[in-house]
C-alpha cells in the first residue's frame, strides 16, 4: 500500500503554485469575516487565537500529507478513512467533508455575487439582483474547474498575485488611516469565540490528496507548498486585523460588532470611517480577488472529492456530471438563505474543520502508526510523536465543545460588552 515518496522534483513554479493554491484557499471569504468575528475581543487577543489556530491547522495538515504517502497517488479522504478506519469513518468523513466546502461555497457564491452585482450597479448602472449575480459568478469561476489541475493552478496563481496586488494598494493606502487608540481594546474572555472561524480562515486541508499529485508525491516540495502557503496567510492576516480593528470601531452604527450581528463582511462597512475614496475602492477588488481564489481551492478539491468518492471518470460526461453536483446545490443555497456568508463559515468551522480536518486526520496517523504499522522508517512523519497528537486530538475536540456552545446560546455573556446576538443555526433561514 506504501507508495514512496518521488525521486522526481517539481519544478520551483509548480511549486510555487501549489503554495498560492494553499495560501488562496485559505485568503478567501474567510478572511472578510475574519476581523468581525475577531474584532469584539481587541487586536492581541485575536492575534493569540490566531496562532493557536494557524499552529493547529498547519499541524493536521502535515498529518493528512503523512497519511497520504503511505496510499496510492490521488487517494482523496474517502479512501484515507475507509482504509484506515473503516466504513463508519468512511461514511461520517462523507457528510462533514460535504458539509464544509458546500457551505464554504456556498457563502463565497453569495458573497462574490453580491460583489458583481455591486459593481453593475456602481459601474455600468444596472440593476440585477443577487440571484443573476451569483448565477454569473459561480458558472464564469466553477468553469475554470472543469478546465482541470493545471488551468486551475494558473488562473488561481493569476488572481493571487492581483489580490496581493491589491492587497498591498489597500495597506498602504490605509495604514494612515489606522487610530492607535483602537488596537489598544482588550476582551480576553470573548476571544474564544473566534476560534470557529479561525478555524475556517486556515482551512484548506481538504486540498492536501489533491496536492501530492500535483507535486508528484515530492515531500520536501509538498511541506514548502502547506508550511509555506499557511505561513504566508498568517503574515496577511496580521496586517489585516491591525488595518481593519486600527480603522472600523467596534462600537457604533457602522462597528464591528454591529457587522457581526448583521453576518456582514467588514469591508462594507470600511468607507464610513476612511477619508479617501481610494480606500475602499481598493478593497472591493481586494474583496473580489479574494473570494474567487478561495472558491477555486474550494472547488478544486470538491471535484477530484466527487470524482473519487462517486468512482466518476473525469471524461466528458463525468466532468458534466461533476461540475452540475457542485454548481446545482451551491447556487440554489446562495440565493435561497440570507446572511448566508457569515454563518455558513461559522458552521464550516466550528462543525465541519474541528472534526474532519481537526480530530480525523488525528486518528488516521494514529492508527496507522501504532496499530496498522503503515508508517515505515525513513517514511515522513509530522514530529512530536503521541503527545502531539494527544495534544491536538483534544484542542479540536475542545474546539467542538466550544462552538455546540456558541450555537446553543450558552457563551451568549461572552457578547455582553457590545450586545452583539449569538449566531445560530436557525438564523440562515431568517
């Protein structure tokens, strides 16, 4: 079943795609609704649950690579689970890896149709409305898949860059818009809150079986692309929260606690408190960008996910097949529920990451290494042996606790100081 690891090196661009990939997937919707969800409980302490997080994530990352040097090539996490803990892993790694990118994809459709549908009114004065909008945005950006890996790579390493482009416009244009005085807020007990969509802000995991054939099974290029890509996203996202919680207030009409309540990005709220016009416009191709590189990511491993769990050949008729599995139910949710993109993330999170791409990943290594005997020496291996794994089995599983919690109401006085409601399930439906 041990595959070995490629004697073949990628070349440093494919390589570097794969960490575009890794960081696009990661800097999508999820980093829009990072300073809200973040943003009630000040700078510092969002910056130390981020770490925990990034540290976290990047971790069962690592652990998913190491399961998949010991199967065939393009094993996607259907066949890791039902290999290495059988049909009832098998059947619970279907629903929660559905779970998370429908509902990721789900939230980014929504946004990034609100965002077309933003600039035809603001540009081309037209009106349509968000159900055109997200009908556009998902068959222009879901066709891109159907065009394969390598397209994909491409166009994903294209946006990339013009978002980091953007990105940079944005930071530099703003950072003398930033107010000291509003880094300097401190709600230590509230930042537990954020985790859920931290969680989700470092999500990508669910890409790894799509990576290690496209670097050909090369370890040392594979660790550069995650370590790499999440690494990169966490220098991003600092400088994100410093700009959006050094500008937008948490208090007031147009604070960050109100655009929590509202499950809306915190961009929409940045042109009521810049000076320069240039600001925010900056921002909503920034906004832009980044949704569609994450939709890709998302995407991308959805479809080699369907591919390998349904047994569809990636013909003609299997890509068409593909393609309307993933398009059908993500435009129909994008349209139908409103708030969608703020608690689909929430609940890809909290739900889906603490388990799927948290606890599982855990569990495979585990019983791989010490009861299947799969890990062979010289094979790659994540350090730290069983108290790491102890280690990140239980933040996860705590994670998990945390945001039953969260959705049941029972942390609701973490939210006091700003009377900001808790988010629930039942609120996508409102």
């Amino acid at each position: 079943m041990n595959k070995g690891q490629s004697s073949e090196t990628p070349k440093i661009t494919r390589i570097i795609a794969a960490l575009f990939l890794v960081a696009g997937t990661c800097i999508g919707g999820g980093m829009l609704a990072l300073p809200v969800a973040t943003g009630v409980s000040g700078f510092l302490p969002s910056i130390v649950m981020m770490v925990l997080c990034w540290v976290s994530m990047t971790a069962t990352a690592l652990l998913l690579l190491e399961v998949s040097m010991w199967l065939k090539e393009g094993a996607h996490i259907i066949t890791m689970t039902s290999t290495i803990l059988g049909a009832p892993a098998r059947a619970l790694s279907w629903c929660l890896y559905l779970f998370i990118c429908y509902a990721s994809l789900i939230a980014y459709t929504a946004a990034g149709g609100l965002q077309l549908s933003l600039v035809a009114q603001n540009y081309l004065g037209m009106a349509p409305s968000k159900e055109l909008g997200a009908l556009v945005f998902i068959l222009l950006f879901g066709g891109v898949i159907y065009l394969g890996s390598r397209t994909v790579g491409r166009v994903n390493s294209i946006l990339f860059i013009a978002m980091i482009l953007a990105y940079l416009g944005l930071v530099d244009m703003g950072i003398t818009e930033i107010k000291p005085e509003l880094l300097l807020a401190r709600h230590w007990a509230g930042s537990v809150i954020a985790i859920p969509l931290l969680l989700t802000a470092f999500s990508f995991q669910t890409m790894v079986p799509s990576l290690t054939p496209y670097l050909k099974s090369h370890i040392k290029g594979l660790r550069i692309a995650i370590v790499g890509g999440t690494f990169l996203t966490f220098l991003i996202y600092v400088v994100w929260q410093t700009l959006i919680l050094g500008i937008v207030p948490i208090e007031g009409e147009h604070g960050l606690a109100m655009a929590l309540a509202l499950g809306e990005p915190a961009t929409q709220f940045l042109r009521e408190h810049v000076n320069g016009k240039w600001v925010y416009i900056i921002s909503e191709y920034f906004s832009f960008f980044a949704i569609i590189t994450s939709f890709l990511g998302i995407a991308f491993g959805l479809y080699d996910f369907l591919a390998d769990g349904l047994k569809i050949e990636k013909n003609h008729n299997g890509k068409v097949i593909l393609g309307l599995l993933i398009v059908v139910p993500t435009l129909i949710s994008a349209v139908y529920f409103k708030r969608i993109f703020l608690v689909a993330l929430e609940a890809s999170g909290g739900f889906g990451d603490t388990v799927l791409n948290g606890m599982i990943p855990v569990l495979m290594v585990w019983w791989g290494r010490y009861r299947l005997g799969l890990s062979k020496q010289g094979d790659y291996r994540l350090i730290g042996g069983k108290p790491m794994l102890v280690l990140l089995f239980a933040f996860f599983a705590g994670a998990l606790v945390l945001s039953l919690a969260i959705q049941t109401g029972q942390l609701a006085e973490l939210y006091a100081p700003y009377e900001v409601p808790v988010h629930n399930l039942e609120s996508i439906s409102e």
